[in-house]
C-alpha cells in the first residue's frame, strides 16, 4: 500500500500484463458538489449518501460548514466557482482565496454576471482573478442575462443553482458554442430533485424564483475515475474488469468513455452491480469531440499514443484553464513516447503515435491529478515512473491502492 507522506515519484510495473477484479469507483464529485450546495441553498436536512470521498468535495463539505472570514478553495475549480455564486447570493462577506494555480484561473464570466443581478465583490489581486471579497448581494431586479458559454460550464452551473433564490428569478441566454452540455443538465437534473422546475430550450435557460425541497439523493460513481480503468483494460494483455456503481442512465457528460473506449478496444457490458469490461479489436485511426467530455481527453491521449492509434481531436477550448494548461502538458509529456499532439488546423489537435522505446517512461503530473492516472496504466507496456502521485487526492484517493489489487507493483521513490 502507498504511504501517506508525499512522495517525489512511484515506478509502477506490471509482472503479467493481465488484470482482473471488482473495482469498487469513487463517487463523482461533479454530482456530490452540485448535491451539497443545493441543500445548502435550500436551508434544510438533506440525506445525501454516497458522497465523494475525492479531495473537493470533503473541502466543500467543510467549506459550507465553515464561519471563517477567510475561505481557501485550495485547488478546487467546482469549488471556487459555485462558492462565488453561493456566498453572492446569499449576501456572506466572505474573502474567497485558493492555491497560486487556482489564483491564475479566471473567474471575471462568472463575477461580472453576479454583479449584474446585484452582487458586490472586489478583487483583491489582479483584476479577473481571485482572490475576491463578497461585500453582500443587493437585488437590483435584473434576471436576465448573457453569458459565454464556451469556457467553463461550471460558470453557468454555478448561476443555475443560485437562481431560484433571485427574487425574480433568471433568464439566462448562453452565447456561441455550448461546452459541456452534460453538465449544465446535471445541473437542472438535480434542481429538478430538489424541487426546482426550469426550461432549457435552444440557448436560453429560464429558473422561476422558487424553494429548494428537502430531498434524500445518492451520489453514482464517478465515470471519469472510471475511464482510467477502461484504458487499463485497453492496454492490458487480458482483462476482466468490473465498475462497480455505474448506471447505463446517468447524468454525468464523462459517460461518454464507453462509446470512446468502444474504437480503441474495449466492450463495455452494464449490469446490475456496474458495467464490465472485457477486451476488443482497437481502430488505428480515430477522430472524437470532447466538447461535452473535456477531462477524458488525458486519458484518450496517453492511451492513443501506447497502442499507436492516430486521434484527431476537437473540443478542447477549456483545457487551457485547468488545473494547469493540459494541452501543453500533453504536448510536452507524450514526446516522452515519440509522440507528437500538434494543433493542425485552429481548434483541431491530433497526437501522432510513435515508437515506444524498450525503457522506463518518466511522467510530471504539473499539480493535476488526471495527468498521473491517465498516464499511469502505460504501466502495463512499461515501467512507469509517475512524479508527485499524491495529486490522486483530488479526485480518487485510492487510486494506486486500487491498481494494486490488480497486480501492479508500485514502487516508492522519496
């Protein structure tokens, strides 16, 4: 088992290339940080089960619980952003401040709406960035407004959950190409739960000024912690794996991982406990829009670039402001595998496999958790060496665990 002090790198191996087991997923934390900061708007006793045990949603708990002037959202985007709109709204005078990544992440789409219906915030560093002071909400009447919506779908989620408390409501007007669609429906979907009714027809979202209800609600696992695992099956010489917790219905966008996972070699059957996941024939040249799905494109990449299949790419507008700029860590990472990922037309980017060379691969994770576990099950061609693992803790804490139970041998490098 990995020790709980932070390591500079594991080296991961793999003595047989065949893995099998139940793998028992994190919760998804794109549901359970939705879930939390609607009972919180609702102002009564929720049962939320099954919540994430992933870093950001523990944070959030704590967050909300929280009476201190001064809140850290750490590294944590969902966090930052629904938070903003929580304390706007509900008028707290709260200074919101987070890691010195999450302080060169941009929030001025989300700020300059919340000004409009009424919220007074300050920027206490560069102007468009955090950190902020909340210095209380003033309803000034205005519900209706536009907002881009081709950089972060968490900016529109963030205002979608605020807005039945808006003394008249919201109309909110999305402008130009929609990112993450799926998670704007969550969303609503979860509103909906809690006893909140809007409309989302073409470009225009309508929330009536209306009451959150008590609701009970169970949190699924968590599809993008499982695409890591569709990848270990890709890669591996024989698989029989098991997700546990997956629902062929469900609202998370990253589900789209079985129809993706379907051309690069990996059959997904669902069944009552989760879905299973055995090996198929893989396509050398494939083509996929992450528009709706931006966080599996790490792991698609590193895949693509292990089995030698060729991807074209398109939909990655809102990599640059992640946890670091992920386009360009990919870039600089899988030319440690002969590979290329070129931007070959605006907005269309394709990795162009080589040759692995019979060595160790060495990888950085840049402070971003789905760069190690996208990378990681490469471990099952060679052995691998991942920097700084504890980033896992973001999202799937148990992530190197996990990969133990199904034979890989992980090496501590202090």
């Amino acid at each position: 088992m990995i020790s709980s002090k932070k390591l500079r790198s594991v080296t991961l191996t793999h003595p047989t290339g065949k893995i099998k087991g139940d793998i028992k997923l994190p919760a998804s934390k794109s549901e359970a940080n939705r879930a939390l900061i609607i009972a919180a708007l609702s102002g009564q006793e929720s049962e939320l089960h099954n919540l994430s045990e992933a870093n950001d949603t523990q944070l959030l708990q704590r967050l909300l619980q929280s009476d201190a002037e001064t809140i850290d959202a750490e590294d944590a985007g969902t966090v930052m952003r629904f938070l903003t709109a929580y304390y706007a709204v509900t008028g707290q005078r709260k200074i919101l401040t987070g890691t010195e990544r999450m302080c060169q992440r941009p929030i001025k789409v989300l700020v300059e709406a919340l000004r409009e219906l009424g919220a007074d915030i300050e920027y206490l560093g560069e102007e468009g960035y955090p950190p902020m002071k909340m210095n209380g909400f003033r309803g000034n009447g205005n519900r209706r407004l536009k907002v881009r919506s081709d950089i972060s779908s968490q900016y529109i989620s963030a205002l979608l959950m605020v807005g039945p408390l808006l003394p008249d409501g919201l109309e909110l007007e999305l402008e130009g190409k929609i990112g993450s669609r799926p998670y704007i429906e969550m969303t609503l979907s979860l509103m909906e739960h809690f006893g909140v009714s809007a409309t989302f027809e073409g470009n225009t979202i309508i929330v009536s000024h209306q009451p959150y209800k008590a609701a009970s609600f169970s949190v699924e696992s968590d599809w993008s912690a499982a695409s890591y695992w569709y990848s270990l099956v890709a890669l591996a010489q024989e698989a029989d794996i098991t997700l546990l917790g997956l629902k062929e219905k469900s609202f998370q966008g990253d589900r789209a991982i079985v129809d993706i996972m379907y051309r690069l070699g990996v059959y997904t059957t669902f069944t009552e406990e989760g879905v299973k996941l055995t090996k198929k024939e893989q396509e050398r040249h494939v083509s996929f829009d992450f528009s709706d799905c931006p966080d599996l494109v790490q792991t698609v990449v590193a895949l693509c670039a292990g089995i030698g299949t060729r991807v074209d790419m398109t939909g990655l507008e809102s990599l640059r402001i992640k946890e670091t700029d992920r386009i360009q860590a990919l870039q600089l990472e899988v030319l440690g595998m002969n590979s290329s990922l070129e931007e070959i037309t605006p907005g269309v980017f394709r990795l162009t496999p080589g040759i692995l060379t019979k060595e160790k691969l060495s990888f950085r994770t840049y402070q971003d958790h789905r760069m190690a576990m996208a990378f990681a099950p490469l471990a099952l061609l060679e052995p691998v060496e991942i920097q700084e693992p504890s980033v896992v803790r973001k999202s799937y804490p148990r992530f190197w665990e996990d990969l133990e139970k199904v034979g890989f041998e992980i090496a501590e490098n202090a």
